[in-house]
C-alpha cells in the first residue's frame, strides 16, 4: 500500500494533519526526531540537520508533506535534500512555506518553491497566512499580562486556524486535481491586532490590550526570552508586510481544497480557551 509521509508529525501543524489522514483511512508514515507516531501512523526517525537514509524514508510513500522547519533561517539547505530525493523517486511533495512568499525571487523560501517547481516531480505548494494558534504559543505571554505587543502597527491579517492548514494539507496529500498550483490559505476575515485583542478580551472575560511595538523594542524581548538575535530580528521583519496591510487578503482556498469554510479566529479562542487562560 503507498503511504503518505508527514515530516513533523509531532508538530502544530502535522499532528493534526496526521489526524485527518488517518480519520481517512491513509496509511501513514510519521516522521519527527523522536520516531514517536501519534495513534494509526507509523512512526520514522528524521531529522533535517540529521544524517537521512532516504530509501528508508521514502520507501512505499507516494506524498510527502514538507515545511519549513521553526527556528531555522538556512530554509534552502534544510530541504533541498529532501525535494531532490523525492523527485527521484516521483514522490508528489506538498510543501508549506508562508503567504507573501513569491513577492520576490530572492527570498529563500521563494528559491525552495523554485527548486520544487522545476523538479519535475508533482507538487502543491501550501502558502498559509499568520496563524491564530500564535496566540496561545508565541504571543501568549502577552494574552495571559494583558498585553500584546508586536510590531504590526495597524495593518491587518486574515488569520487562520492550523486545523484548516492541516486540512488543505490532508486534501492536497490525496488528491491530484490540486497538483503543480499553489494556494495561499487564509481565515475569513481580515483583522487587526486590536481587533483580536478585543475577540480575546469578550472571550475570556478580562481586558487585552494590544501595544504596537517598534521594531527594536519588539526584537529586544525575543533575545531577552531566549530567541537567538538573528532568528528575533527575522521575526521583526515579517511584520513589515503586517503593517502594510499586505497580509489583509482574504482568499477561497481552504474552501477549495477541504469543501468547508475556515474557521474564524472567534472560533478559534472558543476552541481554545484552555490553552489561552
């Protein structure tokens, strides 16, 4: 039986994307660090800064869901390998980068769609906006003080909930119509960061302010919590197209690709509630 192989299993995005596919009857392979497989999937060890037996990997699988790695800037060096091994063996990549991405050829995740696109092997490329779940990982200090404070200004995103990613993802895994496109995922509406603050504040019932930070006084609290300088200064620019309401579009394709609309972030800290307290 070929199988569809989810790198990051364990991850925010894959073990929900692992979910589905077993939800579905797929057989999957589960690759993370630690070999561990969540229930129905086979577990496999892989590290992308690791020595890979790529036969072993990418024995019997017919997808491979790839992304870029959290915390790494050299994008192209981690999965470049792993695109090539693939394409030689005709295995259909599904590749998550970031929406905005394509705006020009010189960005490094730019230059890996590049890579896969010219591979000749089949592919989807998964473009996601900023996601709502941030707000009980990244930004939960700031939900659980009070206070949110990142350099977004005014500008708005469509935020969108992992669970649709991971659905898009399932969808693109298994069916071939969506091959050799790309779709940029978002949620359902455009907001501001004052505008979640408030849906977090109704939310939870206590008041969330948000504070609009400059750029260094946003990348001075990253290293003070721990972030290494060049990973927190990255960070810092991914909001430049924040504030310039570049990421405020609002697209179809998570209905296209699952058949349901996406949830809205309200939705989301419903859903989430437990985590944001």
């Amino acid at each position: 039986m070929s199988k569809v192989l989810v790198i990051g299993a364990n991850g925010t995005i894959g073990q929900h994307t692992v979910a589905y596919l077993v939800e579905q009857g797929v057989a999957v392979k589960a690759a993370s660090r630690s070999g561990k497989a969540p229930a129905g999937a086979e577990g496999v060890v892989f590290d992308y800064t690791g020595n890979t037996d790529f036969d072993v990997l990418l024995k019997d699988v017919s997808s491979v869901y790839v992304m870029v790695p959290a915390g790494y800037l050299n994008v192209q060096e981690l999965l470049t390998p792993i695109i090539t091994e693939a394409a030689k063996r005709k295995v259909k990549v599904v590749l998550q980068t970031a929406l905005g991405v394509d705006a020009d050829e010189s960005i490094p995740y730019r230059q890996v769609e590049l890579a896969l696109e010219r591979s000749g092997t089949p592919y989807v490329i998964l473009r996601p906006n900023w996601f709502s779940d941030n707000f009980h990982t990244y930004w939960l200090h700031g939900v659980q003080t009070g206070t949110i404070g990142v350099p977004a200004g005014e500008g708005k995103s469509s935020f969108i909930d992992v669970r649709d990613i991971a659905a898009s993802a399932a969808a693109a895994l298994t069916h071939d119509q969506f091959n050799n496109k790309a779709f940029n995922l978002t949620g359902p509406e455009a907001l501001s960061y004052s505008d979640a603050a408030a849906i977090l504040s109704k939310a939870l019932n206590r008041t969330i302010n948000y504070q609009a930070l400059d750029d260094a006084t946003f990348v001075s609290g990253l290293i003070s919590a721990g972030v290494p300088e060049d990973y927190a200064k990255f960070l810092a620019v991914l909001f430049y197209p924040v504030r310039e309401n570049w990421t405020a579009g609002v697209s179809s394709a998570v209905k296209e690709l699952t058949g349901h609309e996406p949830r809205s972030l309200a939705t989301y800290v419903q859903d989430n509630l437990a985590k944001l307290a």
